[in-house]
C-alpha cells in the first residue's frame, strides 16, 4: 500500500505531522503564530493564508486529514506529475483560506453593525432577538437571564450587562482561529471527483463500492448542511471545505481538464 504512496504527498503528510508534533512540544503559543486569525485582529498576518494548512488541532483532526491525502493525493499527483500536483494543492489551500476570510469577515461585519445598534437601544426583547439571531447556542444558554431581564427590562443592571454581553461576543469570536488541510484536501477530492468520476472508492463504514462522483456530493452536501444547521460546539470550518472544491473547481475549468478515461 505504501509502495503506491507518491513524493510530494508523502512530503506534505511528513510536513503536516512533523508541524503537529512541533506544536506539541513547544506548546500552543506556536500554533497561535500559524494558525489563520480573523483579518481585523492584530494577530492576522498574510504568510498565514499558506502557514494554516499545516497545523491541526487534534490527534483525529490530522489523522482524518492525512488518511484522505494519502489515499487520493497520488491519484492526482500520478496523473499531473508532482510540480503540477503541488501548486494546485497549495492554490486550494491558500485560495480556501481567503475566500473563509472573506466571509468571516462579512459574518463579522454584519455581527458588529448588530451590536451597534442593539447599544444605542439596549432592551429585553431586542437582546433576545439579537442572540437568537446571531448566537443561537449562547441563546439558549442564558435562557434564565433573558427571562429575568424580559421581567424586568428597565433594570439597569441588566441592561448594562446585556450590552457587554454583546460585545463580549464580538471579541470572542473575532478570535477565532482556522487550522488544517481541510480546504486543500477538499481541493484534491474534487479534483479526483471531476477527472475520475466513476473511479470506484471501496468504503470502509460501510464496506460497498461507490463512485467517486457520488463522494464528492455527499461531502458537498454535508458541508453545506453543517453551515446551515451551525450546531453548538461544532469547530468546522464547513465553509473553509467548500472554498477549496471551488478554488479547486475554477482552477480545474482555468487549465482546460477534463475527464479521464483512465478509470
């Protein structure tokens, strides 16, 4: 199985886990540096748009990422050659951080033009609104304090604590960090999925044969139902993943490919 494994995907696989083991050891303040920071916090540095695909945040975030380079990489690494293979990676990669940048940014953008207005009119029932809005799960959690403030809107205790609620919010989230090879990787499976549509992939969960255009739409669909859904805890860039199939996509369209009779 290794013998199939080809230069480039294996450099980036050693890369990827000799940066996780690093930031392991030297502790998080290293990750910190690289990861890629929301662009309106003084953390945010450019070099980050490439620096990010190569950390990961947990043992499993690594694995899953590795195990899918390493399985279809080489496909298209064999068929492009390795310098063609390696910058469209990078592009995914890079192109998938900007464009999660991009909407992150509009995300913020619209949470802070909220906050604002909610200050110069602080109140029970707009507080309640904004949070189900905007943070649905936060929403739910305070759920005693909005009733309390929804009992007694003209408190000014509550009302000053519902303002640095809101603001609170904001700072959280503009510290929000994106780490892994998730974007270049989605590069890759779309690029596997367009040039070799009906290559069988053989599962594991379950262990029946699909074809590979199938994969690439069922990834596209859970991706897109896990930004709408926006489930409490969950730490997925979803939107960073569909970023990559559209770089990878654009890029694909831009070089002319097109299937291949190969599979």
């Amino acid at each position: 199985m290794f013998n199939n494994l080809s230069p480039i995907v294996l450099n980036l696989i050693i890369i990827n886990v000799l940066v996780y083991l690093s930031g392991n050891i030297i502790g998080y303040g290293a990750n910190e540096i690289l990861a890629l920071h929301y662009v309106g916090v003084g953390e945010f540095n450019p070099i980050q748009f490439f620096t990010y695909m190569f950390v990961h945040g947990s043992g499993m975030h690594i694995f899953s990422n590795m195990l899918g380079l390493f399985f279809f990489g080489p496909v298209l690494e064999k068929y492009w050659g390795s310098k063609k293979f390696l910058i469209y990676y990078i592009v995914c990669g890079i192109g998938a951080g900007m464009l999660y940048s991009a909407y992150i940014y509009y995300d913020m953008y619209t949470l802070k033009s909220a906050i604002n207005i909610y200050i110069q009119n602080p109140g029970a029932l707009a507080f309640s609104d904004f949070l189900d809005k905007y943070v649905h799960q936060v929403y739910l959690q305070n759920f005693n304090f909005i009733n309390s403030f929804a009992a007694d809107p003209t408190n000014e205790k509550y009302i000053n604590e519902s303002v640095e609620f809101v603001k609170s919010i904001y700072i959280s989230k503009s510290k929000t960090q994106m780490v892994g090879a998730s974007g270049a990787l989605y590069g890759v499976l779309l690029g596997v999925g367009m040039i070799f549509p009906y290559m069988q992939v053989f599962l594991l969960f379950p262990p029946v044969p699909l074809k590979m255009m199938y994969i690439i739409i069922f990834y596209c669909l859970t991706s897109i139902y896990g930004m709408v859904q926006d489930q409490p805890g969950d730490n997925v860039a979803h939107f960073a993943h569909l970023s990559g199939m559209i770089v990878g996509f654009i890029l694909l369209k831009v070089w002319g490919e097109k299937r291949s009779n190969y599979y």
